[in-house]
C-alpha cells in the first residue's frame, strides 16, 4: 500500500476515526520524492538499526523497514499507534513501535535493547514542529549511541543549524550542533509536500554524528560559555560573559589571550574561538 497519497491518508485516518492533531505537529508526507530524498540522506545498510521518532501513519516508515534491519519508532498519538499496526506492524515485523513521548521516554535504554553490540544507530523523522529544537538537542546532548541524524524541519530552523558566525541565524543551536555533527542541509521542502499543508517551508537535513569534538575545550564550561554569549545577544562579549560569575577584567583578560576583542559579540566566534575563550577563562578562574 502506497501511502504517500492523500486520497489514501485520508481513508485510513477516516476508518479510525482519526483528524490531523494540528497541535502535535501532524503533517504528513504525501511526495514520493521527498521521501526518496530522506532515503538517500540517511544510506541505510540492511543490517541498520533505525530510530524514527514521530512515524505518523508509516509513510515513511515502511520505507525505512524495507532498507534497513530494525525500526524503532515512538509516537505519540495513541490512535497512530493502532493505525501504524496495520499500515506497518502487519507487513514489517522488523518494525516496533512505542507509544510514547520522545522527549520523555528512555532512549538509552530502549536502543540498547535493540543495537548489536558496539554498533550505533541512524536517527530518520519528519519532526513535529513543535519540539524540534528540544528533540534535535536530547538526541545531541544524552550521549547516545547514534551514527546520524537525517530530520525533517522547518526550514528557518535548517538554516540555524548549519549557520555559519556572524549572521543573524547563527546561535546557541547552530554551535550545538556543529559541536556534535557534521549538518548538512540536502533539501528544501515546499508545504505542497504534506497534508495538511503546515504554514512553512521545510527542509531535510543531515547530521553525521562526530566521534570527537571539533574544538578541545570541558564540554560542560564550553556550553556555558555559549549560553551566555548568546543569552545577551545586544550586549558586548565581555559584558555577557560576566553573567557566568567572572570579574569583567578576567573576561577581558580571557578574550584577549584568545585574540578576540572584548566588544565583539558573540555570534560573531567561531566554535574554536569558543574554545579558548572556554579554555581560557576555567584556567584563570583557579
Ligand atoms: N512520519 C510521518 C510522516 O512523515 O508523514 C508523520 C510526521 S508528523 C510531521 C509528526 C509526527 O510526530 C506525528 O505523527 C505526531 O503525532 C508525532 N508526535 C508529535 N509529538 C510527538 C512526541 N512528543 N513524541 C513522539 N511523537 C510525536
């Protein structure tokens, strides 16, 4: 069954009973080639252990199950639950789906159970808008065993995640991300693409997860360091960064061993440059 149709969405959903829940993010894929798309970002191998969070009626699940070994997927709707039994479940027993939310549930725990020894797995989802940022970060932040993360987004957030410093996209999100992964935008996505039709654009994006960081610095002061910058955004670097508990001539001191000037702000550094001012002011604070 074919589901990347609306005439077919729509007949599924009208048998269960079932609406588009505009407040849990539920726009559905209905473009093939979207979907050939997200495919081909995440490459996955036969013995591929898949996460998909969100899989809606199973559009793009079924796709997943076909590629690779296992796809775990955890959804929130109850009624997508029993309906992804049929669409999915009945044909993919590689499939298993977790009535959940993916904001809540125990991703360690429910990986481990399902990854072969040694092995991490691939993140593919079309996201509910709502919880991009917070999912996208728990995914990036809990130190999971993850290889990639291939995600459908709003497209003003796609353009923050690969942002490069000094405009206005560039932030908190866009260093987070970079610290974690290699981002790659691979597509844009007009609203045509779903139904219902969500109010913005979207584009797919594809993360490979580092195995090392790309800038030595404690993780934990490195992150405090950016909050802070970019917490005052309008304000001086030196200014903000006292927010971390820092005389100002410490800050500035800090700033200028790493060969920044004081009044630059904060989304204009680099990820390196975060590092040292990082490196810089942990090691003058003893
Ligand atoms: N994968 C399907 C597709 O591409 O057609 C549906 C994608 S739709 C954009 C987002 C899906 O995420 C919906 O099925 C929605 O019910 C589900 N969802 C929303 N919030 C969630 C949460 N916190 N945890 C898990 N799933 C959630």
């Amino acid at each position: 069954m074919d589901l990347a149709s609306p005439g077919v969405l729509k007949a599924i959903m009208a048998r269960h009973g079932l609406r588009p829940q505009h407040r849990l993010g539920q726009n559905f894929l209905i473009d093939g080639r979207v979907l050939d798309a997200i495919l081909a970002a995440a490459a996955l191998a036969p013995d591929d252990v898949v996460l998909e969070i969100g899989p809606g009626l199973g559009t793009l699940t079924q796709r997943l199950a076909a590629a690779a070994g296992r796809v775990l997927c955890i959804e929130l709707d109850r009624g997508l639950v029993e309906v992804l039994r049929e669409t999915v479940v009945a044909s993919y027993p590689n499939v298993d789906v977790v009535h959940g939310d993916a904001n809540r549930v125990d991703l360690h725990k429910l990986l481990s159970e399902r990854l072969p020894p040694g092995r991490k797995a691939k993140v593919v989802a079309n996201l509910p808008y709502y919880v991009t940022t917070p999912l996208v970060m728990r995914l990036l932040e809990e130190g999971l065993p993850l290889e990639s993360i291939v995600v459908m987004v709003q497209r003003e957030v796609a353009e923050r995640m690969v942002a490069p410093p000094g405009g206005k996209d560039y932030g908190a999100l866009s260093v987070a991300v970079q610290y974690y992964t290699e981002p790659a935008v691979v597509m844009r996505v007009s609203p045509a693409s779903f139904m219902p039709q969500p109010e913005v654009e979207s584009a797919v994006v594809r993360m490979r997860v580092r195995t090392e960081p790309p800038v030595a610095a404690p993780e934990r002061a490195f992150f405090r360091v950016v909050k802070a910058a970019f917490g005052q955004r309008r304000k001086s670097l030196a200014n903000a960064l006292t927010s971390l508990g820092f005389p100002k001539d410490v800050v500035q001191a800090a700033l200028l061993a790493a060969g920044i000037e004081p009044g630059r702000r904060g989304e204009s550094l680099s990820l390196e440059e975060f590092a040292a001012v990082t490196r810089n002011l942990y090691s003058a604070e003893g």
